[in-house]
C-alpha cells in the first residue's frame, strides 16, 4: 500500500477520502483498498462527455458509470456522479485544440489531471469534509504530511503513470493517495477477485474522454468548436512544395502515417511552422534526432534546485525510455536541456519530465527541439 498515514480517529477530516471512480478495475481495487485500510470513502465518477447520436455510451462515460456504481454497492460505500462536461471543455478541450491549432501536440492527460481530477475534484473533495483524494494511478507519494512531497515511479515501470502526474502542485500531492503505487497489474486483478469485483477480468480501458468517434481527436476538436482550418505547404528536406495540406493540427513531429503523400519512400514530419502553416517532411529518421530541447513554464516539486547546471535523466513521452540530459536555467520557469544522447521526435507541446532516478524531480513544456 502506498497510504502515508493511518486515518486520525475521530477526526473526519483525517479519515475521509474521495476516490475517483472511473468503474475500471484499478481505481475500484484502489477503492476496496482504502476501506481495507479503514478510511470513509466516498466514490466519485466525473461524466465529462455528453451523450449524443454519434457518440456511444463507452466514449460519453455511461459504461463507467455503470460500472463504478456495480462496485461501490458491493463495497457499500456512497456513490456519485459529477456533471462536468462544461468544465472539461472550458479547461482541458479548449486549451488543447488551441495548441493543436498552433502547430503544437498538446498532452490533455497532463492537463486533465491538473485541472479536473486534481483541481476541481480535489476541491469538491474538501467540501465533502474529506482530507484525502485518491485515484488508481500507477504512482508512489513519500513524505504526503509535508510541504515538499516527493512523486516517485511506481513500483511496477511497465504501468508506471508518473509522467502523466509530473505537472501536479505540491498542495496537490500533499491532498492526493495512489493506493497502487507499489502493486503491479497481476496483483491488482488477483485483488478484484478477492474483494469480489464485477470488472476483475475487464480489459484494459483507454481514457474516454479522449476518444474521438471516427476520426482524430485535433478533427474533432476542430469540428467541435467551429474552426477553420490552417491550411499550408507540405515541404520536403530539399525545400520544395510538394503538395497543401488541409491543416496543421493534423500533424506532429515524427509522423509517419497519415501524412497523405504517396512516395518511393517513407516520409516523417520532421516539423512545423505555425507561422507559414508549413509541414516539414524528411525520408531520413535521423533528421529526427535531436540533441536537446527549450522548455517553459517549469514546475519543480519540493522546489527549484539550488544549484545549476543539473544532471538528472529526463523522459519527453509517456513511452519514451529516459535519458541523461544537463538542465540550465535560462529564467524564472524556462530551460534548456542538453541529452547526453540524441534522441528522435522532440515534440512542441508535449511535457519534458525531469527525473532523478526513480523520483520526479519536475516538468515542462516542450517549446522546441535543438
């Protein structure tokens, strides 16, 4: 278990969690875990898709509703649903079509996490009466009872989901419980059976509310709040024209399909220029490569390091195995990172996460690549 504190008796602050209740076996496990631990928990589905004619039931959020209820009544603990498409809209769809309209690949798991799941829920949280909120990330917290929580990898790497919590505040960590953080997926299964859940042999389940019903979620988007296009050229590594593109957040950085070009060879976005709307195409990966990147609006959890340059392994995907890199500072929240190995497909928008080992030492935004 990965609880950094036995619940204060008589205190129903201390005692009382709410748990993000997606209805998948994870979070329903990390629920029954809780209780197991002799925390109050309240379960909490957030609904941040309306249901329409052309988005089923799986995409809208109905199925983990369902699915979430089914388990809190077997546990015997009260359940609710949140209503929050507007509020995803406004601060998860918007922002992340305007880094798609940019030319940018946001990361909308980063965003979601910061601003609905530990933002807004975290806040209803504590109007519940409730210290704690937790969820079923693969990820481990030391220290929660201090100013300077420390955010570590989880116990099991293959599930570990500690990039997509690099941009949490220390307040928000210092509220937060990952009941997971040093299971692995086997483990998690063999407790569903035990605790009796109905979706202990559920399959995998993506994040629905990030699916786009027939087409790309950046087209969707794009649809979705009446858009145009920002139409440009396609331009090869010899500089020539060698067709137009119907927009620009249609593409990012190491692309391969879906370009829309037939040629003797493979072709990879190699990049773009917002302000020409142009797409750069290479049939050589190594154009790729990169030997470093600048980031902006850096968050260091336990705070800014004291001393400069920094060593640290840095990670610029999800998937993307770590790498050495030297940090400097060049302002407030701004750096420029220098691997000590290049590496492909750096892309603008998505998060840089500094590591030190198996802790997450801070993040930032991808700006450019070096």
């Amino acid at each position: 278990m990965n609880i950094p504190c036995k619940p204060q008796q008589g205190s129903a602050s201390g005692n009382r969690v709410v748990m993000a209740m997606s209805g998948g076996v994870d979070s329903s496990v990390a629920a029954a875990l809780l209780i197991q631990e002799g925390f109050q928990v309240i379960g909490v589905t957030l609904l941040l898709h309306g249901c329409s004619h052309n988005i089923g039931k799986a995409c809208c959020g109905m199925e983990g509703v369902a699915q979430a209820r089914a388990v809190a009544g077997v546990l015997g603990i009260p359940h609710y649903v949140l209503g929050w498409q507007k509020q995803f809209e406004d601060l998860v769809l918007r922002p992340v079509w305007d880094e798609f309209a940019r030319g940018r690949t946001p990361n909308p798991c980063l965003l979601c996490n910061g601003r609905i799941k530990f933002g807004l829920l975290l806040d209803r949280a504590r109007e519940l009466g409730a210290r704690w909120m937790a969820t079923g990330h693969y990820a481990r917290i030391v220290a929660a009872d201090t100013d300077a929580p420390a955010l570590f990898r989880a116990g099991d790497r293959n599930k570990d989901q500690s990039y997509f919590l690099a941009r949490l505040s220390n307040a928000q960590l210092n509220r937060s419980l990952f009941p997971l953080g040093r299971l692995d997926k086997k483990e998690v299964r063999e407790l569903a059976r035990q605790f009796s859940l109905s979706n202990a042999e559920a399959p995998e389940s993506q994040d629905a509310c990030m699916v786009a019903p027939g087409g790309s979620f950046s087209e969707s988007l794009r649809t979705k709040f009446g858009e145009a296009a920002v139409e440009g050229p396609i331009i090869d590594s010899d500089g020539r024209t060698i067709k137009l593109h119907t927009g620009i957040h249609q593409f990012t950085v190491g692309q391969r399909r879906g370009i829309g070009i037939a040629a003797k060879s493979r072709l990879w976005v190699k990049g773009i220029d917002s302000a020409s709307a142009a797409v750069f195409v290479t049939s050589d990966p190594d154009e790729l490569l990169a030997g470093g990147l600048e980031a902006s609006q850096v968050r260091w959890l336990g705070g800014r390091p004291t001393t400069w340059p920094l060593e640290c392994e840095i990670q610029v995907r999800y998937r993307q195995q770590p790498v050495r890199a030297c940090v400097e500072a060049v302002g407030h929240d701004s750096v420029r990172v220098t691997f000590n190995r290049a590496i492909r497909a750096v892309t603008p928008g998505q998060a840089a996460v500094f590591f030190n080992g198996e802790q997450v030492l801070g993040s930032g935004w991808i700006d450019a690549s070096k």
